[in-house]
C-alpha cells in the first residue's frame, strides 16, 4: 500500500495525460512520475528512509507534489506546512515532526532556523542562488534514478502528518495513516462526479488537508487534470476557467461571497459543472443566493483534519439548505451531550464523528489523542443537531460560543440572520470580555460597495428581530476580514482588534 500507486498506475497505463496545468507548464503524468521517482532515490541517498518526516514548506507549486510523491515512494511521511508561517512557528512544527529534511523556496529559506536539530537536508526548489547549506531540488532529482522502488506500506503506517491550525494553545500534528488517506481520496471521485477529462481547479491550498486530500490526491487517483494557482485572484481563475475548460471548482464561503458580489458576465463560465465548499459552514442566505443566481446549488462537504477529511456530504440524494448533508460512506456521525451521550433527532449538542478516514491519533500527544477520539468516536468540537433522516446541521463550534449573562449565544446563528440584511458583503459574530456578564455579542461588518449602514442600522435590525441578548452590542466596520490561507476567518484577530 503506497499513496504513489496511483501516480504510478496512470504514468503507466497514458504516460502523455496531463497531471498538473500551472502558468502556461503542463506537466504529464509520465513526467510527474519520473520526478517524484528520481527525487525519491536522491533523498534514499542522502539517508532519508521510510517513517522519517520530510518538511514540506511551500505554496502552491507543481514541486509541491513532486516532493510529496517523492516522499510517499520512500515511505516518508510529508509534513506540510504553511507557507505563511515565519520562523517562531516553523522552527516549532519542525522540531514537534522531527522532521529529516525540509523543501522550501527561496524566499522562504530565511525562516528556517539553523538550529533544528534532526534537520539534515534544506532544499530549495526554485533556481535563485543557493544559501550556504541548501541544495538545489534540480540538482537532486539529476542525482535520482528511475529503478527506484516504491516502498510497501501497512494500511496503519502514517502517510500525512498535518498540523492543526492552532487557535487554542499550540498546533497538533494530524498523524494520518495510509488507509484513512486511501479510503478517504476514494471518495470525491463518487460525490463529486469526476470523469474522464475532467479539470479541477486548485487554488486551495496544498498544505491543508481540502487541497492536498479531497482535490490533489483524488484527482492523482482518477487520473484527471489539476489546474493549480498559488492563490484565489478571481480575475486569474475565472479566465482560466474559460481557457483551460475547468469543470470543478472547490473553495470556502468566503470565496462564494465575493463571486456573488462581482459582475462575471464577461467570463466564459460554461464548461463549469460542479461547484463545492467546504472547510467553514456555508450561511444558508450565501447558499441561497447562488442557487438563484446560477440555477445550481453548492455542493457541501463537512468533515475535519482529524478524519482526512471528507466525513459528510450534502447531498447525494436530496439537498437541504442549512445542512451539510449526511454521512458519506464508511462513516457514522451523532450528536452527544456533554457526558457522551447519544441525544435524539432534533436536540443540539456535539457533533461526533467514527469511519474509516478518522486519524490515528495526535503526534506525540497521547493524552490529547484519548480525549479526542474516547470511546471510539471523533469528538469534533462543532455543535450541532441532525433530523430524522440523518441530515446534519452544524450551529457553531464549542470554543467559539458566547456567554452573555448565562445565556449562551452561537454566533452562526446571528451571523445567517445578518446575511439577511441589504448592505452587508460579509461579517463575523464573536464574544469579547464584558465584566461581570462574562461577555458580549460583537460582529465585524464588510459593507456591500455603495452602502451606507450605521452600527445604529445593525442593532436596530437585531432588536427588532432576535432575542435581546443576542443583539450586537459593538458593530465594527472593516475593509476585509483577516482569513488564514484556507478561507476561514480568524475569529481571535477580530477579538484582539476589537475597541476596549
């Protein structure tokens, strides 16, 4: 068992098909393939053996996933790293991996502390000038061979370790094994409908777990087309949709957001079939809105790091706004209470999670992997209620829940019924420290271009329609909200950001 297989398969079978699309490359299967075999015998070379972790500290790039291969032929384990990190936040994911060796461009080198003490190989994959200690990825994939041999796996080896985002306390490595990756990519080629020629864009990124799971490894499995972009420029991947005949397109809310609020009539959009989002709970009103709009709905997925991470599914069947659908196959989801209890259909609590994609554990982390995963089940953090005929609704997450007086308020909930008012483009319901209620209820408001609300217009739309103790007491207008690389929004920026 080895995540290369797939690469492997393909390469053999249409050696001439196209893998990745960036910037004007193209790049084949064969030719990826040869690459990530080359650079694996290299890296064999220098002494990196199977279960050592290899570092990979880079946007979206082709080279992303010639050393993730490469990686995955040696049985090392890719860890993968967010390439806005700095130097406090590398130097601590590399020394809690214990990673051999790290792979980074040249504009990132400066972060990688020299003090990392299992780090042997630095590696740049761009062609600038080589610091004093790196090496060039050309130069080691020259090295290479292509009798290299892919290493033989066991399903429970960990293939991924990705790293929580941390918002409380330090960041977590997600120790993925290879069977909760194999079974877990075996998925989005079903759900989302891939076929033969199909072209997914991937400007997500590489590094998380929706980017490097549900769209990279996926497509590497059904043999299809990756279009990659570093990043989301609306204008770059909305004419290359029409240029490259992309099919698939998978982003966060945020992203849907600002589509909804651009003039695309001068885009060729017609080859587009299927649109998803995931990573963050898509508002109802958003959904909506696209729906009219396009005449097609958002595909939902839900799910975690923690279990690969494709879990739950709207819809397969039927779909339902609000909901992020049910459990996809190979997975079981229920709502628990607060002493791991099963409560009934209908009743809020938190959502928790069993199947095949579910992680082995936390890395070194043995007493936080129990409390996560008690009892056999994925405690999510996320609070939600499910129906009658299992369609899961998620209120919000447990950390980000608000007490204001006793009363708890979930800022989801606030957050749809805003969407609802004319003028706001996009907003973020959060707590901030209130005394001797605890807390209160503030909300960062994006306005719609032209419009002209006052925090007066905001709390007067709440008190005339939700209960007094959910109602805003600070409304703070911002020219964007801070997002991490993902799309979601950062929540304890706003929090640190807010007036006093």
């Amino acid at each position: 068992m080895n995540l290369a297989s797939y690469l492997e398969q393909h390469a053999a079978a249409k050696p001439d098909s196209i893998a990745i699309c960036f910037e004007g490359r193209s790049i084949t299967y064969a030719q990826l393939n040869d690459s990530a075999t080359r650079l694996a015998d290299a890296l064999r070379a220098t002494g990196v053996v199977a279960g050592d972790r290899v570092a990979i500290y880079l946007p979206n790039l082709p080279e992303f996933a010639v050393v993730y291969y490469a990686a995955q032929k040696l049985g090392a384990v890719p860890v993968t790293i967010n390439a806005i990190l700095k130097t406090e936040e590398v130097r601590y994911l590399v020394n809690d991996s214990g990673a051999v060796a790290i792979f980074a461009t040249s504009d990132l080198t400066h972060f990688v502390p020299g003090d990392c003490a299992a780090l042997r190989l630095r590696v740049i994959v761009d062609q600038a000038a080589l610091p004093a200690g790196w090496t060039a990825l050309a130069d080691l994939i020259a090295r290479g061979t292509t009798s290299f041999v892919s290493v033989e796996r066991g399903p429970e080896d960990v293939a991924a370790l990705l790293y929580s985002s941390g918002t409380t306390g330090f960041p977590k490595g997600v120790a993925l094994t290879q069977h909760n990756i194999h079974s877990n990519i075996a998925l989005p080629p079903k759900y989302s409908d891939y076929r033969p020629g199909d072209k997914l864009a991937a400007f997500l990124p590489l590094f998380h777990v929706y980017g490097q799971n549900y769209i990279m490894n996926a497509a590497i499995l059904a043999g299809i087309t990756m279009v990659l972009f570093q990043r989301f420029v609306p204008d770059v991947v909305l004419r290359a949709i029409g240029a490259e005949r992309i099919t698939h397109v998978f982003a966060v809310p945020t992203i849907y957001i600002a589509l909804l609020n651009m003039d695309l009539s001068g885009y060729d959009l017609s080859s587009l079939r299927y649109e998803m989002s995931a990573a963050a709970t898509m508002p109802e009103e958003i959904s909506r809105r696209w729906t009219e709009r396009f005449g097609r709905r958002v595909y939902e997925g839900y799910g975690l790091t923690e279990c690969s991470p494709f879990a739950c599914y709207n819809d397969a069947h039927e779909h339902r706004f609000g909901s992020v659908g049910r459990a996809v196959d190979g997975f079981e989801l229920k709502i628990f209470d607060e002493e791991d209890r099963e409560l009934p259909a209908g009743e809020q609590g938190e959502i928790v999670i069993r199947g095949e994609g579910v992680m082995q554990g936390y890395w070194n982390r043995a007493e936080e992997s129990a409390q996560a995963l008690r009892g056999g089940w994925l405690h999510t953090g996320d609070v939600g209620r499910m129906d009658q005929q299992g369609y899961v609704y998620i209120t919000d997450r447990v950390k980000d829940m608000i007490n204001v007086s006793g009363f708890k308020v979930w800022p989801a909930e606030v957050e749809q019924f805003l969407y609802k008012m004319a003028g706001i483009q996009e907003l973020a319901v959060y707590g901030l420290p209130a005394g001797a209620k605890g807390e209160e209820v503030a909300v960062a408001v994006v306005q719609k271009p032209g419009a002209n609300l006052s925090a007066d217009d905001v709390i007067a739309y709440c008190r005339e329609n939700i209960a007094a103790y959910k109602v805003p007491a600070q409304v703070n207008f911002v020219s964007e909200l801070p997002k991490s690389p993902s799309g979601k929004i950062l929540k304890r920026i706003l929090r640190t950001q807010s007036p006093t």
